[in-house]
C-alpha cells in the first residue's frame, strides 16, 4: 500500500464553495472510488465552511421547519 501525502490548501471561502459544490456534483454523477473521493473532500470542506458545535447544529436542525433560514 503507498504512504499517503497531505498537502495543505489556502481557499477563499468562495474557492471553498466551489469546490464543494463541484465535489457533490460528482458524487451524484459519478459512482465508485471517484464518488468516495469526492464525497470525502466535500465532507471536509463543508466542516470547515460551517464549523458549527455538533449540539448547535442539532438544536439548528431541530427547529428548520419551523424557523427557515433568513425569516429568524
């Protein structure tokens, strides 16, 4: 098995949008490793756009019917 290799990646949050949405648009067109891939690059960008505490995001998501977003 190769050794893994991190590279570090300065985003604006813009970029980091970006490529987040351009990481799911594959994960729903694509299957297999490229889907995992993307699905897995997505996931830590997105906890990076919305570093939210988990009992927060529990709490936000809770009450979403009730309050959506921009009528609070």
């Amino acid at each position: 098995m190769s050794q893994s290799k991190f590279i570090v990646v300065h985003l604006t949050e813009s970029e980091a949008t970006f490529v987040r949405d351009s990481m799911r648009l594959i994960c729903m067109n694509e299957s297999g490793d490229s889907a995992d891939m993307a699905s897995q690059i997505e996931r830590v960008i997105a906890r990076n756009l919305n570093p939210r505490p988990q009992a927060s995001r529990l709490f936000h998501n809770m009450f979403a019917d009730l309050y959506p977003e921009g009528r609070e």
